[in-house]
C-alpha cells in the first residue's frame, strides 16, 4: 500500500511504497530531500501519520513552538512528555525532532491533546427570595405629629427611637427604603418635640430652685 506524504520543500504531495517508509526520498519536482514517514506504532503507543516519523525512544530531540511564534528545546521525549502532563503544550503547538524537521500540529504526536476537557457539573444556584420588610413611615409621623397635638413627649420618644432603628434597616437593605423621606421626617419631629421638652423641664426646674433661694 503507497504511503501518502508531502514534500517539506513544494508542499506537493507524493506517493511512495511501503518499502521506502523511514527512509529518505527526493521529490522530482523540487529535488528536496526529505524522510518518508513510517506507517507502524512505536512501543510507546505513538501512530505515525503522514509528516511524523517514529523516532528510538530517549534518543530523538525535540522542539516545540508556540502559536506566539516562540521555539523551545531541543529536549529528549521524556522531557515533552513531562511538558504535556503539566500543560504547556497545546494542541494548536508545532513539534518537530532532529531526525524529521518536519513541524506537525502536537496533537498529532499526543493525541490526547484533541479529547475535549471534561467541564465539572456545577449546579445551578437556586433562587433565594429575600425578604424586605415594609417601612413604617407613616405610623413614625403619626406619632411624631401628635406628640405636638397632644402635648405629651411619649409619642416623640416612640417616634425617634423607631424611626432610628426603621432607617438602619433601610440602609442594611432590610426594609423598604421607599419610605426613607417620611421616616425621616417623623423621626426628626418627635426628636425635636422630645429635645423641647427636655428643656422646658430643665428652665422650669431652675426657676423652682431660683425661686426658693429667694426665699
């Protein structure tokens, strides 16, 4: 059966028979001395294809060179083997060896290189509703209004302390945050209402004490 090859010099493709394969061959169109490839596996389970020839194991030199363009040896087949199992060869690399200068695509001599990685199942997160709490905008300026109307600081106290905690939660994302403006307002009425009566308390407790130091 004629092996199929081609001409490392024309590119022109050329039939030879088996005899000839690993042996050395001139294409009669260019002249250009080239090595026929052999058609039989090497004990290392490497195939031969058209371009690749076998070479003795730990003898043949090898050279690698990137899609970048850059080249990297010569190292023996034990080392390129170690640059396979770490990774740095690619299937899209070109290889070549001192006994056929022949660059190939690396998948061809590791075939292992074409086989898809296998992509880990990761599952899909599930949805996770989080719930928000409405706000109380408008109970804190209810209470903070009728601390005013009906004179009496509870209400105030009631609406400063809930309107602090209320906005806390709205800044935490824990709350409706939609009712920020009224929480606001109620707080800061009731606060105001509360800070007032605090010192009316304070004046009036220092004219009772002026007024009995007279006495």
């Amino acid at each position: 059966m004629p092996i199929e090859t081609a001409c490392p010099g024309c590119g022109r493709k050329l039939q030879v028979g088996e005899e000839h394969a690993g042996k050395q061959a001139r294409c009669p169109l260019c002249n250009e001395i080239y090595t026929v490839p052999a058609t039989v596996a090497r004990a290392t389970g490497f195939v031969a294809k058209p371009g690749v020839s076998p070479e003795p194991h730990d003898r043949a030199q090898w050279r690698m060179r990137t899609p970048e363009g850059q080249t990297y040896g010569p190292v023996g087949k034990a080392e390129l083997d170690s640059w396979v199992a770490e990774g740095r060869v690619s299937a899209d690399c070109m290889l070549s060896s001192d006994t056929n200068t022949n660059w190939v695509h690396a998948d061809i001599v590791f075939p292992g290189l074409t086989e898809a990685p296998k992509t880990p199942q990761v599952a899909a997160p599930r949805n996770v509703e989080r719930y928000i709490a409405g706000h109380r905008g408008g109970l804190i300026l209810a209470l903070g209004i009728i601390s005013w109307a009906a004179f009496c600081p509870i209400f105030g106290i009631c609406a400063w302390v809930m309107g602090s905690a209320d906005l806390r939660e709205m800044r935490s994302g824990r709350m409706d945050a939609s009712g920020t403006g009224i929480t606001q307002a109620g707080q800061i009425i009731g606060m105001l209402h509360v800070m007032l009566t605090i010192v009316v308390i304070v004046i009036f407790v220092f004219l009772i004490l002026l007024g009995v130091g007279w006495w």
